[in-house]
C-alpha cells in the first residue's frame, strides 16, 4: 500500500551558518526523500511566534523564536512513503546527546535548541506548517 505523505522540514540558523544546507539535503536525498520545494528565507520574530505558536506556554518560547529569526534558515517540503515519522525518525531526539546514531541531530546538533532541523510532527501539522510557508 502506498502511503506518500509530505512534510515540513527545516534546516535551522546553525547548520545553515555551518554551510550544512547541501551536506543535509543529500542525507534527505540519500533516504529517499523527494525534496518537493524549498526556499532559503529569514523569518521575523513575529513569524516565528507564529510558526511556533503550540509552544507559546512553555519556558523556552522567548529564546526558541529568537533563535529561529537569528539569521536563514531553509525550509524544504519532503515528500516520501509516511513522510512525517520517517523525517522524525531521521531526525533524531530532540537533544542531539540523546539522538540515536546515523541521525541528523547526532551528527550535527550542537544543543537542545541549536539542533539543527525541524520536522513536522503529525500529518496534521505538517500540513499547516506546509501552508505556513509555501502558501501560494
Ligand atoms: O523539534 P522537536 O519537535 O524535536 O521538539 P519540540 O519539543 O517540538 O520543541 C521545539 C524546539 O524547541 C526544539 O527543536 C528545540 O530546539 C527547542 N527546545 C528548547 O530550546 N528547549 C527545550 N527544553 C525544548 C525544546
Ligand atoms: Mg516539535
């Protein structure tokens, strides 16, 4: 049964700093995504507020949208068989020191919030954070 799914990947100000962009997209590439679109934009503070608006509560709110808005970031909508827990799958443990080998936070995360990638987290999600940026 086929189950193509897309979902919201980004490649966060830290890699992007560290010239990560192609070295990360080629693991994407390599695991069989289908890199659908992608663009390189910084986001204000207000559109990180946004984007990040399910964490508006919690204590790392402030610091997280800071971060996001701190310098380009490259959002890539990926296209696979069950997308979204195969991204997260890839991705790693939210804290790089917690990421199981081979994935991408291990790899090149540097601390729970310089972690290098997002990913969507439901199907559902992904589709409003899809939207969020690649409306048109
Ligand atoms: O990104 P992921 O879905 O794995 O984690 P999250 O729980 O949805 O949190 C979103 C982002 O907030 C994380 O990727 C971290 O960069 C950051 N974060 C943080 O800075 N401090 C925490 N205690 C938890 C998350
Ligand atoms: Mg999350």
């Amino acid at each position: 049964m086929s189950n193509l799914e897309r979902t919201l990947s980004i490649i966060k100000p830290d890699a992007v700093e560290r010239n990560l962009e192609n070295e990360i997209k080629e693991i994407f590439k390599s695991k069989g995504f289908n890199i659908v679109k992608n663009k390189k934009i910084q986001v204000s503070k207000s559109e990180a507020e946004q984007f990040y608006k399910v964490h508006e509560t919690k204590p790392f709110f402030n610091d997280l949208c800071a971060y996001l808005s701190s310098g380009p970031i490259v959002v890539m909508i990926l296209e696979k068989e069950n997308a979204v827990a195969a991204n997260r799958e890839l991705m790693g443990a939210t804290k790089p020191e917690e990421a199981a080998e081979g994935t991408i936070r291990k790899k090149y995360g540097l601390s729970i919030d310089k972690n290098s990638v997002h990913g969507s987290d439901s199907i559902e999600n992904a589709k409003v954070e899809i939207d969020f940026f690649f409306k048109d």
